[in-house]
C-alpha cells in the first residue's frame, strides 16, 4: 500500500472546533490504494511547516494533502498553487500577525500543486457535493503551510506529490457563513483521495 501523509489543522480564531481536522480524524484508516498517517497541525506561522517537516521526516509518505478551513467560502476547493508571501488578518495561535513577508526569502513566487487538483475537484463536485478550484490559498497560515510544503519537497531528493484543500465551516460552528455538514466533507476527501 502506498502511504498518504494527511493533515488537518487545529481551530483558530476564536473557534471551537476545525473541520479540517475533524473531517481528517474521521477518515478511515484506509482509502484505496492509500494508507492514511493523519496529523493535527498548529495554527501558527512557525508551527505549522514544523510539523508537517517532522511528519515528513518520521512517515516518509509516497504523497501528501493538506487541509485547512475556508470559513467564507461555501465549496471545497483544491488549491492550485502556493504563493510566497504573508500578510495575517488576524493573529496566529502564538499571537504573531506578520505582514507582507516572504515565507522563504528569494523562494520563486509562487509553488504549483502537484497532485492532480483538477480531478480532485471534479471527483467531488461529481457527488453532488459543492467543489471548485481555487487560485488562492490565502496569505495566512494555510498558505504558509502549502507552500512551505512544496518548496521543501521540490528541494528534497526524492520529491513527492503535495496539494492542499480548503473545506467549508460546518452548521455545528454557528457562524454566518454558508457551510456544509461534516459528513459532505468528509465523503469530499474520500473522492479526493481516491481520484489521486
Ligand atoms: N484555515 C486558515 C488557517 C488554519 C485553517 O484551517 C487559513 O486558511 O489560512
């Protein structure tokens, strides 16, 4: 079996709950041809790349997908590409709001996906299930994250496949957003995963 490296982050900005993770924690333990190594990731500029690296490191996986929560959209979406560059509307879990940085200083501008986020969306939206791809991942922690990601695995020798997916807030979160049921977003990864 091959060996998906999956994360989810932990709730942020006042929030009780993150359906990414969630959603991740819900998953079986295997999705097709995928075993899956879940992991919960900080919502912090720093902490978050940390993680993923030592995840890297301890699970060697043969891929690797990222999800966060995008409270203002209403479909999931699979991020195109990571862009090199910070600006934090709100503080991070560490109190840090950095604003215009780079997130690797002379990095390219922007880092593509490089798992097949065109099928991933088209899987899921085949459900039924709202889906589209998105050109932004933002400039706060998940972009960070993304992109962090996709530089250390385009440097690394042996560079495996990374994507990142944005999922909607849930009704269970009471915000005034359009949201879609944990449920929904958990049968959305499934199609993700499999159409990898
Ligand atoms: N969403 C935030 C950070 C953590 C999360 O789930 C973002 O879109 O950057």
């Amino acid at each position: 079996m091959k060996r998906l490296l999956i994360t989810g982050f932990a709730p942020f900005g006042g929030d009780k709950i993150n359906p990414a993770w969630q959603a991740v924690q819900a998953l079986p333990e295997t999705v097709g041809q995928w075993e899956l190594v879940k992991r919960e990731v900080p919502v912090t500029f720093r902490g978050a790349p940390a993680a993923l690296f030592e995840a890297l490191d301890a699970c060697e996986p043969d891929a690797v997908l990222m999800i966060g929560l995008a409270a203002s959209r209403g479909a999931v979406t699979p991020e195109r590409q990571g862009v090199n560059e910070i600006v934090a509307r709100i503080p991070d879990n560490e109190g840090n709001q950095p604003q215009n940085e780079p997130i690797v200083p002379g990095g390219p501008e922007i880092l593509c996906s490089t798992l097949p986020v065109e099928d991933m969306a088209e899987a899921i939206a085949a459900l039924g299930i709202p889906a589209r791809l998105s050109d932004s991942a933002g400039r706060y922690v998940c972009n960070t994250l993304l992109y962090s990601a996709l530089y250390r695995l385009e440097q690394s020798d042996d560079p495996v496949p990374a994507a990142f997916i944005h999922v909607p807030a849930t009704p269970e979160m009471g915000l005034d957003v359009p949201t879609l049921p944990l449920e929904e977003i958990i049968q959305a990864l499934t199609a993700a995963i499999l159409a990898i």
